[in-house]
C-alpha cells in the first residue's frame, strides 16, 4: 500500500506537517506570554517550551543556513 495516492490522506498528510511546523511559534508563543507574565503555567511546559525554542534558535537556524549554502 503507498501512502498519499488519494485526496484525503494527502490532507491528513499536509495536516500533520502543519502541525508539526507550529510546535515552535506556540512554544514561543507560551514562553513569551509566561515572561510577560500573561500567563500562569506549571514550569514543566515553560522547561519544554523553553529547550524547544532553544533549540530552534541554536540548531536548527544555523545548520539550516549552512545547509542551504551553495557549494563551489
């Protein structure tokens, strides 16, 4: 069986990968508003959020960048 051939698991697809990509703006998003003190969270999703953004930012941008460098 291929998985994607059809409509509606090309859309669950899509929506997974959506999903996925929106982890870090809402992990942002979280951490920021704790800060500012807009929100009251438990600190083990502020910890999450906190390592997920940390992560984004030092790994994941700059061996995105190195990656997309043209190679001579």
């Amino acid at each position: 069986m291929i998985v994607g051939k059809s409509v509606p698991e090309y859309i669950l697809i899509r929506t997974c990968i959506t999903s996925l990509r929106l982890v870090t703006p809402l992990a942002f998003l979280v951490l920021v508003s704790w800060l500012l003190g807009v929100i009251a969270v438990h600190p083990a999703p502020v910890a999450w959020c906190s390592v997920e953004v940390a992560f984004y930012l030092l790994v994941y941008l700059p061996r995105r960048r190195y990656l997309q460098q043209v190679c001579d």
